[in-house]
C-alpha cells in the first residue's frame, strides 16, 4: 500500500459535508478535558454551517465561554456567534444586551438566572450559560426549534460524560488534544479508547424493550431465566459486582454508569457475561482497564448507539509546545480510521 498521507484541506472547501459527510441536527461538542480545543471546534463548526446558510442554536450544559478558565486562571478563547444565530443562555451572564434581540425568557431556572432566548444581531462573543440537567436540556431544545433553527449546537461540559447522552442530542463531535497526555502514544491510545466506548453497537430488541420495561438499574439474564437487582445505584464496587456476577450469567443489563468497579469484577471472572448500557456516555471505566476488557473479548453494547462524527485535535497545551501539528493528525487518523480526524486550527482534516 503506498504511503501517502490522507488530509485534506478543509478551507478550501468549507462545507459541512467535507467535514463529516451526515447533515447536522442537534450535534453536542465535547471535550475530552480541558484546553483541547472545544471552543474553537465550536466556533469552527459555527463558521462553516453558517455559510451554508443554516440559522443555528446555540446553548450550553453548564457554562462556558469566560474569558479565563474558573479553576486555572488560563485565558481561554470566546464563544463567538454568527449574526442571527439563536442563542439560550442565562440572563445574568448577557453582557450587552443592544447586541441581541430579546425573544423571550423561558422558566429553565440556572444559579445565573432563568435561561434567555435571544437573536444575535452581528458577529458577537457570548458567556453561555445552561441547564445541568439533560431533561431541562432537552426543553431548551423545543424552544430553539420553535424559531426556526436548521441546526443546534450544545457545549458540552468537559467534565459530564453525559453531555454526549443521545437522548439529548442525535450527533456528537469530540475534542482531545495534547492536555491529556505528553506522550503521543498515549494521548492516541486514550482519544481512541473513549472513541470505542461512544461508538458501541446496538444492543437485540428484546434488551431495548427490557431496559424500557424494568425499573432496575441492575439485570441480569441466564439460564435461570432474569434476575433484578435492587440497588441505588449501578456504580458497585468490585466486590459487589463479584457477587452478583454468577456463573450462569450471561448478559448483564445496566441502567445507569459503570465503571472501574464492574471492569475488575469481569476480568476476574472466568467467562464473562456481555454487557449492555444505556448509551456509550454511561461508560466511565479507565482506558488501561478497556484494553484489558477488550483483550478478554468482553462485549459491549448499547441501547441507544451514538452518532460519533468526528474527531477535533488540538496539538498544543498551555504553557508547552505540544506535538507536531502533522504527526498527531496522521497519528490520530490512522487509529481511529476512517472516523474522520480535523484540526480546525490548521483546517486540515485526515
């Protein structure tokens, strides 16, 4: 095979289809952690469906757009919005009201005020500030759909994996980049571990109507026939997970987050069960921890797959040089193949 190396120029093309391929719907960004490059994949992403002509939404769960970072005091990029982009975003947090026109106030209720729906009249920076919670989300979106956006686009929190949940939103771009690792080897090997985790296969229809119908967050189904699990939560410790997990069981079915705790309890089973959850967002087991699943053949499916469309990547880090520019792209694109790979910084996509 020749060795020739799979990037594309996006600036010369600056359509939506270039940069994915499936038409935008509500498409949420999220950041791997801070500093990756989240903000610039929003604004890029702004840019180009604007010059298709789409009029976008805009809103955000939790807040995001402050000129330095709350926790670290490192100067971040601004949100900015294009002119007629339709924005939702808590009223205290509005700094100059003549650049909006005010379409109504709506009784999603914030620590910042009651969430906002306003119309950006020029090219404007923007604090947005949003519900926590993926139900007051998902009314946020009525609202925006009800002035006639094409396209909505959520800010997802770095730190709330759920902010990819698809019953929020249908599409998911991710942002990694250099803050997560100042190894390259590994950064890649963490981008594509959460990569495998949100891109799931769906689970057989008889485990959908069974998630639907069963009010446990724990079941458990073998030979014997189901068993339900009664328990407050579905984050169990190893221990607990080891008890449960019984020879004859073969597929446990789990509404609510995993994480480190069941990943352990299955590497210590001899044959081990497959696993269903909600979605690929309620997954929080450790990259180190997935590899080891994976080299025991241990499956995972969901309920509700997720739309993955791409990945962003941001190079750098504060205060470093970060990788070569071209070495993460082509390093990022042949792991992660053929998801499609874009530094927005650069306009450049594997």
């Amino acid at each position: 095979m020749e060795n020739i190396p799979r990037t594309l120029r996006i600036k010369e093309m600056l359509t939506w289809s270039d940069f994915c391929g499936v038409p935008p719907s509500v498409v949420t960004i999220v950041g791997m952690a801070k500093n990756v490059g989240k903000t610039v994949t929003l604004n890029y992403i702004q840019r180009v469906l604007y010059n298709q002509g789409l009029i976008l939404g805009l809103t955000s769960i939790g807040r995001d757009g402050e000129s330095f970072d709350a926790l670290t005091n490192i100067s971040k990029p601004s949100i900015v919005v294009q002119p007629q982009a339709i924005v939702a975003t808590a009223e205290k947090v509005v700094a100059n009201p003549n650049l909006w026109d005010y379409l109504q106030k709506t009784d999603i209720v914030t620590p910042l005020g009651n969430v906002v729906i306003l119309r950006a009249k020029a090219v404007s920076k923007v604090v947005l500030a949003g519900p926590s919670k993926n139900q007051e989300v998902k009314r946020l979106l009525q609202y925006l759909s009800g002035f006639g956006t094409n396209c909505i686009l959520i800010d997802g929190a770095f730190d709330r994996q759920s902010s990819a949940d698809p019953l929020v939103s249908n599409q998911v771009v991710l942002a990694s980049g250099a803050t997560l690792s100042r190894d390259l080897e590994q950064l890649i090997y963490i981008t594509k571990s959460r990569v495998e985790q949100l891109t799931l296969p769906k689970c057989d229809d008889f485990y959908l109507t069974l998630c639907k119908q069963s009010k446990s967050k724990v079941v458990l189904a073998g030979n014997s026939g189901l068993r339900e699990i009664v328990a407050d939560t579905s984050l169990l410790s190893t221990t607990e997970w080891a008890k449960l997990l019984c020879d004859d069981c073969s597929v446990v079915l789990i509404k609510g987050a995993v994480g480190d705790g069941l990943a352990h309890a299955l590497l210590e089973k001899r044959h081990t069960p497959a696993v269903i959850v909600q979605d690929g967002s309620k997954i929080f087991i450790t990259p180190f921890l997935w590899r080891q699943l994976k080299v025991r053949n241990v499956k995972f499916q969901v309920v509700q797959p997720i739309s993955l469309l791409g990945v962003t990547i941001n190079p750098s880090y504060p205060g470093g040089n970060g990788f070569d520019p071209d070495v993460l792209l082509q390093g990022m694109g042949k792991a992660l193949a053929p998801l499609p790979i874009i530094d927005v910084v650069r306009e450049v996509k594997f």
